[in-house]
C-alpha cells in the first residue's frame, strides 16, 4: 500500500488536493484516507444508537446499511489506522494533516518540518511520483493478498522475521514457494520509504499451500534459509 502523505499549514488546499487524487486514484485501485482532526475533534451525532453504544463503555461500535458502514473507535493510533486500511486491501492510503509524524509526503505552503518529497505539486506530478512515496504492508495483508491469488478453500500461515531486510526474505519466500504443495509465497518487509520503531526491520515470510501441513513445512523450509542468510 501506497502512502501519500500532504500535509501543510491551514488553507493551504490539503483537502482538496486529497479528494482529487482520489477520484483520480480510485480509477486505478482501493484507496482509503485518514484525515487528522487536530483541534476540531468530530462529534459524535447525540442519540444514536451508535453513539450510545460507544458512551456506554464499547470499545468500538459500528452501523452498517445496504451501501456504506461506519465504526467508531477508541484511540487515536496512527499506526492502527494504517495497518487497518492495509488489511482492507487498500492499494493507496492518503493521510491528510499529521504534520509531526515521520512519514515524508506532499508539502503545502510554507510548512516546514515534516520531510518532503514533493512541495505545491499539481495531482499529476504526484502520480508521475508515486515510486518515490513510503510503502506499507502487515502480516494479514500480505496473506490476504495470496490468497486472492490462490483461491479459497487453501491453508495459509505467517512467519514474522525481525532484522530482515529485502534480500533475506526474497530468499526465504524462494525457499518456502518451492516447498511440495505450496501454491504462492511471498516475503514482504513491513514498511519502506519511513522510520517508525522497528517496523523498518520487521517483514514476513507468507505461504498458501493445499494443506496445513505442506505450509507449515515452507515456513520451516523459509526460516532455514532466512538463518542461512544471516550466518553468511
């Protein structure tokens, strides 16, 4: 998942830089947006059922009609609402605000702080840009999407690898993939282009296989070539 980050000082046009990439975007792929309410919290609306779920202790309540859905949560977890649009399927996620976090992206206006990739850029030079933004992923994305590859009905599992880098988990992923029974394989290093935590050093090792036994074979099969690479 693509993240593209705009941030920038009040009335710089971030909002409307945000809903046109998305009609633009949306051609192409699932996009989703979180957007920081700063100073200007959001009410929720008095006396709906949704609302007086939430007052009465849950710690998430969503609605859900025919066409949309709507879920509020506790917190105010960048972090999870990235990893929960990856596990959606979103292809892009624009953030709009967070001017303070280390996610580098489109600047508006004289903001400075936050690292730049592009300053005042037309919709189009955005997406001419697109290799150079931040990507991210999680476990359950990058299972998910084998298995849309693979089909219903198969096994899958997961193998999280700290201090990975890309070359150990492209040997892994060869590894486990070539392993009887195993259908897809994939190694993914969770998050690139951005320094959060350990995230950078963390990825994973995901197989699909026709049954549980043949992926938790791979995953053993992945894991010694993931040693072996780190010995050598």
């Amino acid at each position: 998942m693509i993240l593209i980050h705009i941030f920038g000082t009040s009335n710089t046009g971030k909002t409307t830089l945000t809903r046109q990439l998305c009609e633009r975007l949306a051609a192409t792929g699932h996009v989703e947006t979180i957007k920081h309410l700063g100073h200007h919290p959001f009410t929720l609306e008095e006396g709906r059922d949704t609302t007086l779920h939430y007052q009465a202790g849950a710690t998430g309540s969503s609605g859900i009609d025919n066409e949309k859905s709507v879920t509020i949560r506790r917190g105010g977890d960048l972090i999870a609402a990235i990893n929960a649009a990856a596990e959606r399927g979103a292809d892009y996620c624009i953030i709009e605000g967070y001017k303070n976090t280390p996610i580098p992206g489109v600047a508006l206006g004289d903001h400075q702080g936050a690292t730049e990739i592009l300053r005042d850029p037309t919709v189009d030079e955005i997406l001419d840009s697109l290799d150079r933004f931040p990507c991210w992923t999680t476990p359950q994305a990058v299972l998910n999407s084998l298995y849309k590859k693979a089909g219903a009905g198969r096994s899958g599992g997961v193998l999280i690898l700290h201090e990975a880098t890309e070359e150990r988990l492209k040997e892994a992923a060869t590894a486990a993939g070539s392993s009887p029974g195993i259908l897809a394989a994939s190694g993914e290093v969770l998050v690139r282009g951005c320094v959060f935590g350990d995230l950078n050093t963390t990825g994973c090792l995901a197989v699909i296989g026709t049954a549980p036994v043949a992926v938790a074979s791979a995953l053993s099969r992945g894991a010694e070539a993931y040693n072996r690479e780190e010995v050598e």
